[in-house]
C-alpha cells in the first residue's frame, strides 16, 4: 500500500445557502494520479481551494503527511510543497516566460534567496529545464501576455514544473487544447509521475482523464459519489447517466 | 560701470495667488518706467520677472534663475514662503530683496540682504487696537489661517485687546485652501461678538469668508489687514462696511511722488491704485534713489553695496511720505480704512 | 440650535459633493476611466455660467449654456484624451497623468481668459434669515435639495428604465465582451460622460452662487468626489450621492468636536477609515482581492 | 548661469531619487501611492530637525530622514496589504490630506506653515559641501547609490516577487510568496529612499514648509514616474529631469508679457503632460506599443 | 464541396478572400469560407490555426485587411452592433459573461443589445430557460460566483436570446463536462431544425462536434486544408484530427 501524502476529511464549503463541498473525504497516494471528475458545478475547483487555503472550509480538516494545514495561508502551504494550477492560468502577465518561471522557484519571501551562487545557478538550470521539457525554449524572453492559447497552457504548468513539489493541483490543464499539444501533455506529465510526483487532476476530456488517471474520484453536488480506478468508475452506469448523458453510454 | 542694472521680480504668476503677481508686477514696472521717464540714473534697468508658483520650491528656482542666469542685483519678493526659501538663495549670491507684499512678523530677521518695505502685520494690529477701545469694540472673534501671519495678528489681538478693555472671545483656525465656512458661521452666530477679525494670507480665501459671513446672516463689523486692498476684496458687494488697516496711503495726498503714482496708475491700469502696488512701486523707486546714490559717489551697483548704501541713508521720500528703514523692515504711517458705497475710504 | 444650524449647512455643502461624486463615480463606475479633469468640467460650467450672466443673458439660458459647456467637455475628453490611452492600453496611471495635464491647461486657460481671482454671482437667494429662534436658513438650500432631487431622480430613472445603467456596469466590467454583445462601447462611455459631466452643473452653478468658484477651484471637487466615490462603494451611484452628503454634513457636524482646521482632513480620515475597515464602501459589492 | 543650472540639476537629482524610489512601489509592486510626498516630508522634516538640533552632517542625516520615513511607512502599509488598485488611491489620498494637516498642526516638530527656517549649510564628516557644485555632488551620489540598490533589488529575487503580486496576486500566493511581507519590505525600501531624498530637499532650501509636500508633489513625483516610464531604471530619471527642467526652459520663452508667463507656462506644461500620455503611453523609456 | 453558383443564394455568411491579422503578422490570408443557410458548419484546427480570429473578423471586432464579407449575399462591412442588429449572435472564447451582473441581468443587456422588450423579451427568456433548464437554478447569482461550466452555459443562452439567424460559436465546450456539452448542443441543434438557424462552430472536442455538424472544415496555420462531411469519417474522428 502506497504512501498517503495528502487526505482531506469530511471537507465541506458553503456559499451562502449554497453547500458547495459537502463531507468530501478523498486520499492522493504518493505517485498516484487521482483525476476529480463530475458535472459543472460540482464543487472540484472549489476543494483545491480549500486545500491551498484560498478558501477557508466550513468543516472538515486537510492533512499534509497526516499533518492538519487547516487555516494556513496560501503561500504557507505551497511552500510546504503543493503545488497549483488555476482554470484561469493566473500567468504573470507582464513577466517575461523565464521570469515566470523561475519566480516559482524562490520561495523566500526575503531581500534575497538562501544558498548564495551554487543555488541561484541550479535554479537557473531548473528553469531551463522545465522550459524545455515544455517546449517553451524558444520563448523565453516573450512576455507572458504574447504567448499564444496553447503556449499559455504549457507556461503555466511549467511553473508548476520548476517549483519541485511533489504535489501537483492541476485545474483543467489540458482544456482546449488540439490533439497534438494534448498528447505532448499527456506525455509530460506521465514523465512526472514517473519521477514520483502525485497528481490530482480536474478534467473533462475523457481522452486525458483515461489516458492518465489510476484514480477517479467522482462529485456531484458538492457529494463524492464514487471513487475507484477508471475502469469501474467509468462503467457504473449512475455516474454515465450524470456525467455522459444517455448517448455517451457505450462509449 | 553703468548697468544695465538687472532687476528680478519673483511673484506667482500662476495658481491661486497670480492676481497678486500680476498687481506686483505692474507696479514694479510702473516706477521704473518713472524712473525712466526722469532720467535718474545713468545706466539702463533691465527687469527679469521669474514665476514663484507662490510655492518654496518655486521660489527657489526662481531665486536661484534671478541671481545665477540673470545676475539680479536687487530683487522683488513676496509672500512669505516663497520670501523664506529665497532669502538664503539670495544671501549667497549677494542680491538685495525687498519684500512689499507679505506681512509675516518672522520676516523681519531673514537675512541681511532682505528687506521689508511694507509694515509687517503686528504694526497693523498695533495700530487697530487703540481705534477699537474708541469705538467700544470689545469681543473680537478670530478667524485665522496658523501661518506666521496669522499667528501674529492672533497674538498680538490676545495681548493688546484686553489693554483697551477687550478679550478674544473665540478663534477659528482654519487651512489656507479651506473654501466653505459654513460651520464656522454656525458657530460666530452663537459666540455674539462685537467684531470679527479675518487674518489669512490668502487673499480669495478672504473674499469668501466675507461673503460667507454676511450671506449667513452676520451683520457684525468685520476686520481685517491691508489685504483688503485687493480689488477681489475692495469690490465684493458683501465687503461694504468692512473696516481694514493698511499702510498710510492717502490716495488724495498732493505729495508729488504720490500724486505721480496716483495719476499714473489710474490711466495705466484703469483701476485704484491698491497699498500693494504703492509698495511695490515704492520697492522699484528704491532701488533708483539706491542705485543713483552709487552711481554718484562712483561705487558699482551689487547687491553689497545697494545694502550698505540702505543702510547708510536710512530714510527715503518715497510715495506716501518719509520710509525709515532699520532692523530689516520699514516704519510707515498707518490708517484705517472702511469701504462705503464700494469706495475705500481712510476713516484714521 | 447649533446642532440644527450647523446640519443645515451641512446638508448644503454635502449637497454640492453629492452632485460632483455622483458624477465622478458613474464615470468611473462605467469606464474605470480616472477622471482626475472632472474638476475642470467643474469650472468650465462654473465660468460659462458666470460669463454669461456677466454678458446679461436669463438665468435659465445661463444654466443651458453651462451644461452644454460642461457637456462638451466631457465628450472632449472622452473622445480626445482617454480614447486613444485606452486605444493603446494605457494603464491607470497613464490615463490620470493625462487628465492631471487636462487639468492644469484648463486651468491656466480659465485664468487667462477670466482673470485669476475667485468670482461670484450675486443673488439673493443666498441670503438666509431667521427661519425659527436661531436658525439661518438661506433659500438657495431649498433650491438644491430640490434640484438635486429632481436631478438624481432623472437619471436614476434613466439608467433603470433605459437599461443603460446596464450598459454602464457591464462596460466597467468588460467593454471587450460588451462588443461581442453586440454594443457600442464607445458610445457607452460617450454616455457615461455626458451625463457624468452634466452632474456636475447644478453644483458648479450652486457653488459660484454661494461660495464664488476661481480657477484652481476644480482640485477640491475632485478630491472629494474621489472620497465620496470611495466611501459610497465604487460602481455605486447612490453610494457617491450619499457619501457625499454624508461626508459634507460630517465636515460640518465635526467642528462641534474638533477644532475647524481639522474639519477638512476629518473627510479624510473617514474616507481611510472606510478603506481599512469596510473597502467595499457602504453599498459596494465586496472587493475581490 | 552655472549656479543656476547647478541648482537646477541639484534639484533634478533629488527629484530622481525621490522618483526612482514610488517606482518601486507602483512599477514594481504595483503600489499605487499618491501619498509619496508626505513620506519625502516626513524624510525632511526629520533631516531638517536633526541638521538644527544636533549636527548638519548629510550623511547622518539622510540616515535619520530614511529611517524615520522607512519606519513611519509602515502605516501606508497597512491599507496596502488590505486593498488594491483605486482603493489604495483612495487610501494613499487619505493619508496625503490627513498628513499634510498633522504636519500644519505639529508646530513643534514641523514649525507649522510657517515652516523650519535657516537649515544649516550641509557638512560631510566635518567638510562644508553646501557649494552648490559640492552639494549637486553629493546628491548624485545618494543617486548613484539609490539607483544601485533599487536596480540590485529589483533584479533579485525580491523584485520578481514584487512584479509577480503586480501581475497576479493570487497567483503569487500560490508558489509561496508572502505577499503582505513582500508589499511591507518594499513600501519601506521606497519610503526609506525617498526620505533621503527628502532630507537633501531640505538642506537643499534652507528651509521646509508644508507647502513643499502637498498632493500636486505626490502628483507631480508620479506624473515623473509615469511619463519616464513605469517599472524602469531609467525612467524616473528622464520623467524628474523632463519635468523639472520643462518649466525652467518655458521661462525662457519671449515675448510673454510678464503678467502672463505663469499662465502659459502652465498652460503648455500641462497640454504636454497630455500629449505625451497620448502619443507615448507607456512613457519615455517605455517601451513603445507594448501591451 | 466547393460553393458553386448554384449554392450561392443560400449562403448566410460568406468570406471571399479574407485576410486578417494582427500588426505586424497575418494570421490567414484569402481565405474562403461559406456558411449556408440552416447547416452547422464545423470550423476545426490546431491551437494559433486562426479559427477564433476568423470568427472575430466576421462578427466585426477584429479589423481585415483584405477580401469580403458576405451577409446573405451582400457585401458589408461588419461592425458588433450592425450584426447584432442582423440576428448574428457569437459567443466568444472563454467566459462570455460579465461576472458583476447576474444571470438574469447578463440577459437583460442581451435583450437591450437586441432591442427585444417587454412581452418579446419574456417569451424569449422562457425559450432559452427551456433550452437551458439549469439555468434557473442560478438565475439571480452573480455570473462571476459560478462554476466555469455554469458561466459557459451562461454565454451561449444569452446567444440563443436574439433568435439568432445565425450564430457563431467559439470553442463551447471549454471547461464544459460531456453530458452538459450534449446537453447543449442537443436543444441548439432541436431549435435549428426547427426554425432555421446558420451555426459556425469551432470546436476541440471533434467527435462531440462532429455529431451535430452538417459539413466540416479544417483549418491549418490559416489554410483551409480541407472541406468535407462528417460522414467522411464514420465516426472515426482521429483521422480527422491527424490531419492537423
Ligand atoms: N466564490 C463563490 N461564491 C459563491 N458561490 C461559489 C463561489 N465559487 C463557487 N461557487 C459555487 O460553488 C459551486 C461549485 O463550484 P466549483 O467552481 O467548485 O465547480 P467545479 O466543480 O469546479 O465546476 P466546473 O467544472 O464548471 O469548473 C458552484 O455551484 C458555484 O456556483
Ligand atoms: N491579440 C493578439 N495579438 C497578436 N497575435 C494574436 C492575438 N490573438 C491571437 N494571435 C495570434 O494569431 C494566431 C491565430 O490565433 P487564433 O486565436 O485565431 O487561433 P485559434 O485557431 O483560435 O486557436 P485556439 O485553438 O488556441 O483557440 C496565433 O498565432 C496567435 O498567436
Ligand atoms: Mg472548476
Ligand atoms: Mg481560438
């Protein structure tokens, strides 16, 4: 049995009258994609923000290696190690793509960064290297604002990349990219898992969700309904009927 | 050596004090057209006018312009800020300033080089106290801008009012930029005094407290220093009765200086000459009787000698009667004026 | 009594506010357009009113007069100065550098056509009498209470009824998007300008009635529109309108409590304290940070 | 001539560094302070106070000046780490008015309006340096020094973390800045440097009043800011000297009638700063066409 | 399937040699693309292909430098509002709403754009709520409080508001779960069957797409490669797709 890094227990968030989370408890095991799946609306964006701390929970409790993280504040816990993604990217619009970047790779709120030249050099080559492995090479010294859709996408999960953690949030990453772009994707952050980062990936492409997920926690309503490996999941036809409507059903 | 003299003049010419610069300057240019006209001195004077933006920053610039680029060997100034920041600017480049306009008691001691030609506002007060114990005057409320001006005329009413019988019976002080005294009329109303006194360097700001005060309702004697001269004051329908003091300036004098200046202003400028004006005008002649006396003993013009040659006379027949000069500021007749039927009129 | 009389000026004054931070928000509630110039709009509708009394013209032609100067104004710089900035994304910043310049020309071009002194139009209306036992009441309040009703009025009704007022949120929000909705955003913010500016005329004509306006009166409007935009919750037209009320009868009210040379800063102080304390202002949407 | 110009380039230096300091505030962390001007006062009262009270060294001065300033800009913070973007405006606003009163009314620590006169000339380790060669010097070092710091700074990591909570708060949160931090270092590493500008300013008259730091200077340091060009090293410098230099160079234009130089002067001034947003919006040294 | 003369009055939106781009770049040029009359058109390509840019052009709120635009048959020069005016309707990429409005108020600026009031407004509404049942559900919350699927759907009801002739939809599907997407497109193609309505689609998701299109087009780095019919395919969409 694989090692548990992150669980939350009996999280729940409301909006107003609205229970957008409600009791959710869910494991992300050490090198296990767990991709969240369910209808819009059903609260998924919303439990990464209460994991991060960009929202605060009504109830329940959110634990790194068994350690509660309730409460913290956002910059405390992504510098205990997870790491996010945003379904609006949130790029640093007017940085160059290597600023962007390496920004994500310095942690210390300070005047400057510990670990004197030999750190800012193998940051330096963190950077490079998660442009690379995204194919943002070339792009480096554009600004964020002038990249286009799909670059956007790459940049903001090379962010990601470079920081290191070895928990990754990721809030529809692959939405609207083409087939080609999606499979370089794929095949990135195969690799990651490959080198023992955890996943939990927000997604609606079935082809993605397939493609990479060992896990499937499935939502609606704020309630996780079912959470299996895919091949259970995407066969129990309750969820079908949710997700895929009848015609999908064979599918 | 026989000029061009240069002298500077530095008033706002911009912003919320430029009617003053405008007034000052006119009537810096009228002397020295006068002295023009009369062939008094031997070399030709050169007027540089430099804006002070009535700011200490502005001053500054200006100063520094007046006596670095241009060489200004004797220099126009008003308003007391700008007075403040350029004195030092002045010091060093060795420049005479003569100072007409702002009345501040802490300019007297600025520095040697700088003079006052106008009686500082102390000397006003000095002067009122005495005509308020005759009329019975008693209660006085203050309404006052904190600066050194008002803070002079405030403590100089504290102390002098009661040796007539007086007191101040309430004081406003108020920002120089404060346009809308409705509360502080509120209040007046309630205080009852016999009189209130207006103390602010800023001259719009005057005009509205007057008209504010009497469109609430106020029918008490207002009073107020020689900055009432100003036309935006002197003209205000609400500014009838106001009673001011000001430096003596007979307007109907037959002095011949005086009569000069009078006429000239007239048809110059087609409106009533103002003390401000006088004194400026004054400031320019000044400078002729100084620079005449240098050219005549064979000395150069600088701002040393122009000093030292101040300092030596010591009096001069200037428009309105005899000026002594010594501790940095003048001695000047003084009078009060009240306005009736839009006219100022000399009432002491 | 002092109470009564000091609520009373204060309602006047707060009056004024009201009608320039009315204006002052719904432009920059439409357009996010700083419009530092909205005092200039102040005082060109001041010295129209003005010269045209000057030149004899009847009062009612004087006022129609101000609010087509004021009016141009606003159309004027909307098309001329922040078009092109926003054309080529000018930042915030950019945009009030630019209307800090519009400002200052039109300032010193009021001072060289009209002198630099404070002028004023008589009337007796700003004469008060004794209403009851030591109250002071002049009749020009009574006329702005009622113009600035009937005035609020007019355009609330307009933004409601017309569903421009809409346009006006959905244009702070995205004028981009507006486009794709097949609106002009162009003429949207023409809109929100012209009536921002017309806001402004009542009160111009009001302030050179009772207190006299000069060149330089502009930066004061706009100072306290700012804080009344502010402390009324931004996008807020009725926020602005009561703030600005409320923040005049308070500068009045204060002076009960503190010496009068604070009574200006107190604006002030309310207006931080709003910040630290309640940033959506009083009936603006929460901020999003 | 040269005294003149001296005095002109003395002011423009300090104007710079005054400058270069709000931009790191609003073109780094995206501060956006109309309030600097009470902080360049706050930086020169205390330089001033000190030069009259105990000894007129620049140096220790200009220390006291930034440190009093960096220290007081703490209670800028505050709202900044609350609000952003034209509530912070509205923020700064308020401070600059509440300021500028309290300065009017601390007649003990600021002489009121009437101001602190007969600031000693400036002295460096016992050396008179208040020349006006001497003292445009030594401003152009506090420059060099400035620019120095603000430039390693902004290079840093520290700067890229500022500009990232410009461009994206949130964002930054998530890859572990501490943004209330971030914004309260750099406030103080702006307000600190601009107290030394202050305190140069003071030396500089002579003499301070409250008129010296009044809104239209925290207008005035901004439009520097933003017609030079935001978020560059460069910048501020063009905006300070293209500000302070335009209105010296007016005056030399004839045939005004002297009742009018000021009014057209103004009048061109202000028509310049609003063509120069229009034709050249992201300023001089910006970068042209960029969005 | 090229349009030959024959085709020509049926066409609803046509472009004829268009060229656009930005600045200094042109993202396509002369490029030809007819929508008829009651057909849903498939606009497919990779990511930067210009597919969006080409929507933009045609509803008016990107300029071109070269070629026509053809609205049944005449030439014009589109501008956002004259095509609003027409009946067009175009759901942009991304969140088409406006996040301070509600939902309710978000239709309503859709109704004012459309010149649609009083009881046309409502019968409007109470179609597009029976299209879109969910959207009662939100009716009254702020657009912006709502989940990215729920906005999406948000957009493209107030699409459907204006009884759009034609309708220009870009990338509906981002952020969209699959069933909801069906959902969608399902009621949009019912009420084109029914009374006649040109639809542009572009889309990522190709077999969803596909399903509901009546003819196909990719394009490439602002080509078009290649027109055809989603029969072509039988189903088997990854061809298609390889083709980019
Ligand atoms: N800030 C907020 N205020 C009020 N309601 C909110 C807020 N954020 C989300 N909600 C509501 O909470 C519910 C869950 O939203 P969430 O964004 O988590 O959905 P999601 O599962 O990510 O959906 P999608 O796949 O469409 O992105 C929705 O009904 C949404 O409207
Ligand atoms: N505002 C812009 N400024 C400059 N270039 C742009 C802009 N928008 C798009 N481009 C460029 O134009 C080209 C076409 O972009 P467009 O958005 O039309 O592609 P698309 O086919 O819609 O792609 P996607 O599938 O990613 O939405 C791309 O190379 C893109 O980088
Ligand atoms: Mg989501
Ligand atoms: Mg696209």
């Amino acid at each position: 049995m694989s090692n548990v890094l992150l669980s939350i227990r009996g999280l729940s968030k409301n909006f107003g009258g609205l229970a957008a989370v409600q009791s959710v408890d869910m494991d992300l095991q050490e090198g296990v994609v767990t991709a969240l799946a369910g209808p819009n609306g059903a609260g998924k964006t919303t439990i990464f923000n209460l994991m991060t701390g960009n929202l605060v929970a009504s109830a329940g409790d959110v634990l790194l290696h068994g350690k509660s993280i309730i409460g913290k504040k956002p910059y405390r816990i992504a510098q205990m190690g997870i790491a996010r993604s945003f379904q609006d990217l949130r790029l640093f619009t007017h940085m160059s793509v290597r600023d962007n970047v390496l920004v994500a790779l310095e942690p210390e709120s300070w005047f400057w960064q510990p670990g004197g030249k030999a750190a800012w050099h193998k940051r330096l080559e963190g950077v490079e290297k998660a442009l690379e492995r995204t194919g943002l090479s070339a792009m480096a010294d554009k600004r964020a604002v002038d990249l286009s859709y799909a670059e956007t996408k790459f940049l903001s999960l090379a962010r990601i990349l470079a920081t290191g953690s070895k928990i990754w949030l990721l809030d529809e990453p692959a939405s609207g990219l083409d087939l080609h772009s999606r499979n370089r994707f794929i095949n990135i952050l195969r690799e990651a898992t490959a080198e023992g980062v955890t996943i939990c990936l927000i997604e609606h492409n079935l082809d993605v969700m397939t493609q990479l997920a060992d896990r499937i926690a499935f939502l609606d309503q704020g309630k996780k309904l079912a959470e299996d490996v895919p091949d259970k999941v995407l066969r129990d036809p309750e969820l079908i009927a949710i997700y895929f409507g009848k015609s999908q059903s064979g599918n | 050596q026989s000029g061009p003299y240069v002298v500077g003049t530095l008033f706002p010419m911009s912003g919320a004090n430029a009617e003053a610069g405008g007034i000052y300057t006119n009537a810096v240019q009228l002397a020295f057209d006068h002295i023009k006209e009369d062939n008094l001195l031997k070399g030709n004077v050169e007027i540089k006018s430099a804006d002070s933006l009535g700011t200490p920053q502005g001053g500054a610039i200006g100063m520094s312009r007046l006596t670095s680029v241009d060489k200004a060997v004797y220099t126009l100034v008003g308003f007391t800020g700008v007075s403040k920041a350029a004195a030092p600017i002045g010091q060093r480049a060795k420049t005479m300033m003569i100072n007409g306009g702002a009345v501040g008691p802490d300019l007297a001691s600025l520095s040697p080089y700088f003079w006052n030609i106008i009686p500082l506002a102390n000397q006003e007060v000095k002067f009122l106290i005495p005509w308020l114990g005759e009329q019975n005057i008693k209660k006085i409320s203050v309404i006052y801008v904190d600066d050194a001006l008002g803070q002079g005329i405030f403590q100089e009413l504290k102390t002098g009012l009661p040796t007539n019988g007086g007191s101040v019976t309430s004081a406003y002080s108020v920002p120089p930029d404060l346009q809308q005294f409705s509360s502080i009329i509120a209040r007046l109303r309630n205080d009852q005094p016999d009189a209130i006194y207006i103390a602010s360097p800023n001259i719009s700001q005057i005009g509205h407290i007057i008209k504010q005060v009497r469109d609430g309702g106020i029918k008490q004697q207002l009073l107020t220093y020689g900055a009432a001269n100003f036309p935006s004051i002197s003209k205000l329908p609400e500014s009838e009765g106001l009673i001011f003091t000001s430096q003596g300036a007979d307007w109907k004098s037959d002095q011949p200086i005086m009569k000069r200046f009078v006429d000239s202003w007239r048809e110059k400028f087609k409106t009533e000459p103002t003390t401000y004006g006088l004194n400026y005008y004054n400031g320019g002649l000044l400078f002729g009787y100084l620079a005449k006396g240098l050219e005549d003993a064979g000395k150069p013009v600088t701002g040393d000698t122009l000093v030292e040659e101040l300092k030596r006379v010591g009096k001069f027949e200037l428009a309105g009667g005899e000026a002594t000069f010594h501790d940095g500021t003048v001695t000047a007749a003084m009078q009060i004026n009240k306005i009736i039927n839009g006219i100022t009129e000399k009432i002491k | 009594m002092l109470f009564l009389q000091l609520l009373a000026s204060g309602i006047q004054t707060g009056i004024l506010y009201a009608l320039t931070a009315a204006g002052f928000a719904l432009i920059f509630g439409a357009t996010k357009i700083f419009h530092v110039a909205h005092g200039a709009t102040f005082v060109i509708a001041g010295y129209a009113f003005y010269e045209c009394i000057q030149l004899g013209m009847w009062w009612p032609w004087a006022t129609l007069v101000s609010f087509v100067m004021a009016i141009l104004a606003g159309i004027l710089m909307a098309v001329f100065i922040y078009r092109p900035i926003q054309r080529s994304e000018g930042s915030f910043f950019t945009v009030f550098v630019a209307a800090f310049g519009v400002s200052i020309a039109v300032q010193s071009l009021i001072q060289y056509f009209f002198g630099r002194g404070s002028v004023t139009v008589s009337s007796s209306l700003t004469m008060a009498s004794e209403v009851i036992e030591g109250l002071y009441l002049a009749p020009i309040l009574a006329v702005a209470i009622g113009v600035s009703i009937v005035l609020f009025s007019l355009v609330v009704l307009f933004l409601e009824k017309k569903n421009a007022g809409l346009g006006l949120r959905a244009l702070s929000e995205n004028p981009g998007l507006l486009e794709a909705f097949g609106l002009n955003a162009k003429n949207l913010t023409v809109l929100a300008f012209v009536i921002g500016s017309a806001l402004v005329v009542p009160a111009a004509i009001l302030t050179s009635i009772s207190i006299g306006i000069q060149p330089s009166s502009g930066s004061k409007v706009m100072l306290i529109s700012l804080a009344a935009t502010i402390v009324g919750g931004i996008g807020s037209l009725k926020g602005a309108a009561l703030a600005g009320l409320l923040l005049g009868i308070i500068e009045n009210l204060v002076i009960t409590v503190v010496d009068t040379q604070w009574s200006e800063a107190v604006s002030f102080f309310i207006l931080f304290a709003f910040i630290m304390f309640r940033p959506s202002g009083m009936f603006g949407a929460p901020v999003k940070r | 001539m040269i005294n003149y110009i001296l005095n002109l380039l003395t002011l423009a230096t300090i104007y710079s560094i005054a400058a270069a300091s709000l931009n790191v505030l609003v073109g780094y962390a995206g501060i956006f302070s109309i309030a600097h001007a009470i902080f360049f006062g706050l930086g020169a009262y205390a330089g001033a106070q000190f030069a009259l009270l105990i000894v007129p060294d620049v140096l220790l001065a200009s220390l006291i000046g930034a440190v009093v300033s960096g220290a007081l800009s703490l209670l800028l913070a505050l709202p900044a780490l609350r609000v952003r973007g034209e509530y912070f405006v509205a923020a700064g606003l308020g401070l600059q008015m509440v300021g500028i009163t309290i300065f009017s009314e601390a007649h003990s620590l600021t002489g009121g309006h009437g101001g602190l006169v007969g600031i000693p000339p400036a002295t460096l380790f016992g050396f008179d340096v208040s020349s006006p060669g001497a003292f445009l010097t030594v401003c152009l070092v506090a420059l060099l020094i400035s620019l120095a710091v603000i430039r390693t700074l902004m290079r840093s990591s520290f700067g890229r973390a500022l500009m990232s909570i410009r461009d994206n708060e949130s964002a930054a949160e998530s890859f572990g800045k501490n943004v209330p931090l971030l914004k309260t270092l750099a406030m103080v590493v702006g307000c600190a440097i601009v107290g030394v500008a202050g305190t140069l300013f003071a030396f500089n008259l002579a003499f301070i009043n409250v008129e010296s730091f009044t809104l239209e200077q925290s207008i005035l340091m901004l439009a520097m800011v933003v017609i030079g060009g935001v978020g560059t090293l460069s910048g501020p410098l063009i905006g300070a000297v293209f500000l302070l230099i335009l209105p010296a160079i007016l005056t030399f234009i004839p045939f005004i009638p002297p009742t009018e130089i000021g009014t057209v002067q103004q009048f061109i001034y202000g028509s310049l700063m609003a063509l120069l947003m229009i034709f050249k919006p992201s300023g001089i040294a910006g970068k042209t066409g960029g969005k | 399937m090229a349009a030959n003369a024959a085709d020509r009055p049926e066409s609803a939106l046509e472009a004829q040699n268009l060229s656009a781009g930005y600045d200094d770049h042109n993202v396509f040029e002369n490029i030809n693309l007819d929508l008829k009359k009651n057909e849903i058109l498939c606009l497919i390509g990779h990511n930067g292909a210009g597919k969006s840019t080409l929507l933009k052009v045609l509803f008016g709120l990107q300029p071109y430098s070269a070629g026509n635009v053809l609205l049944n048959g005449q030439k014009i020069v589109p501008s956002p509002s004259d095509m609003a005016g027409h009946g067009i309707s175009y759901v942009p990429e991304g969140r088409g709403v406006f996040p301070g409005l509600t939902v309710k108020e978000n239709f309503a600026l859709a109704l004012w754009s459309a010149k649609m009031t009083g009881t046309v407004a409502d019968e409007r509404i109470e179609e597009v709520l029976g299209i879109l049942p969910k959207l009662k559900d939100f009716w009254t919350r702020r657009a912006g409080q709502l989940s990215g699927g729920q906005q999406q759907m948000v957009s493209i009801g107030r699409a459907m508001l204006c009884k759009p002739s034609i309708l220009l939809l870009d990338e509906p599907s981002i952020g969209l779960a699959p069933k909801l997407f069906q959902d969608l497109l399902e009621p949009i193609r019912a009420v084109q069957k029914q009374r006649g309505m040109s639809i542009l689609l572009v889309e990522q998701q190709v077999g969803e797409a596909l399903n509901v299109s009546d003819r196909v087009v990719v394009m490439k780095s602002g080509e078009i490669i290649y027109r055809g019919v989603p029969a072509d395919f039988e189903g088997d969409h990854t061809k298609l797709m390889e083709m980019f």
